[in-house]
C-alpha cells in the first residue's frame, strides 16, 4: 500500500514539474514585448504638417511611389479611334470609330500590354484600308476585318491563335474581306 502512495505522489510530482514551463511560458507570453520600430525619414518627414495639402499628397507619393491608373475592368474605352477592353494586365481591341481609313495598334496602352484583338473588331469598317497589329498580340478574333477595304496584312510572329466561327464553313481573323490579297 504505501507502494501505491509513493507511486501516486511520485506521478503527482511530475505531473505538476511537467506543467511549470507551461505556465511560465504563458506567464512571459503576457508581457508587453517591444520590438524597435524601423526607420523611415521620407514617411516621417511625409507626416509632418506641411502648408499645403499637395505638399503632403506629393510627399507620401514619393515614399510609396505613384498608384498605376485605374481603369474598370472589362468596360469599354477608348484610345484614340481604338475601342478597348481591360483584363487584369491585357487589353483587348475591341472596334474602332467610323471613318477610320488607317489604323496603327499601340503595343500598350496606359501601362497595359495589348494582347489580343477581339471577334468583329473591324467587321463592316469600309473604309479602314490599313492596319498595323504590334509584336505581342497573341490572338485574333474571327471576322476580325470582315467587310473592310484591307488589301494586305502583316500578322506578327507573336499571333499564337485565331477564333473561329462555323456557319457553313470555319471562319478565323481574315474572313470575310474580299479586298484582302496579300498577308
């Protein structure tokens, strides 16, 4: 019996010795922890109070740099004559104005990479005669240039692929231009 004791004293022991560092962990944990606070001599001078409120707007840009413009998403806008859409990083050419006899498609616009020209782009544009794609437009719409007055056409290396539409037949980006002779 006083083997039992022991034994069950000895257990207790330990048990309550596993516990300490516990406790003491948490018990160090509740303190206040203080870490030294990083140096930043544009942002302090950027806080201080300057005469104007420009001042202030200008100072804070130069420590965290001018914010990219901001253009909705997948809205349609307009670069020039060029209609255009917004997807993340790319821009998608979507149409054109009327009238337009000559088009020259920037590799970007605001900052953002054109990657790509959508399906009917210039379909029934009649009088657009010529149109420069730039390197780095991946993909054609179908019935891109359908019903214009193109002659010839250079596609860049960059073009990787081109819808089509089957109606009667498959009908990628250079359908449907009958004035088209050379590419």
């Amino acid at each position: 019996m006083r083997t039992k004791r022991f034994l069950a004293a000895f257990l207790a022991l330990c048990l309550s010795l596993t516990l300490l560092p516990s406790v003491v962990i948490a018990v160090e944990s509740e303190a206040e922890v203080q870490f030294p606070a990083p140096e930043y001599p544009q942002l302090e001078a950027a806080q201080s109070e300057p005469e104007d409120g420009e001042e202030r707007v200008e100072a804070l840009l130069d420590v965290v740099g001018s914010p990219a413009p901001a253009i909705p998403m997948g809205e349609t806008l307009t670069y020039g004559d060029l209609y255009y859409t917004v997807s993340g990083d790319s821009i998608t050419i979507t149409g054109c104005a009327d009238g337009v006899t000559s088009l020259t498609i920037p590799a970007q616009i605001d900052g953002r990479s054109v990657t790509a020209i959508a399906n009917n782009a210039f379909n029934g544009k009649s009088s657009l005669t010529n149109l420069t794609i730039p390197e780095g437009v991946t993909s054609l719409g179908y019935y891109m240039i359908r019903g214009t007055a193109i002659s010839s056409i250079t596609i860049p290396s960059t073009v990787t692929y081109s819808d089509e539409y089957f109606s009667g037949g498959y009908n990628g980006a250079l359908a449907g231009c009958s004035t088209l002779n050379m590419v």
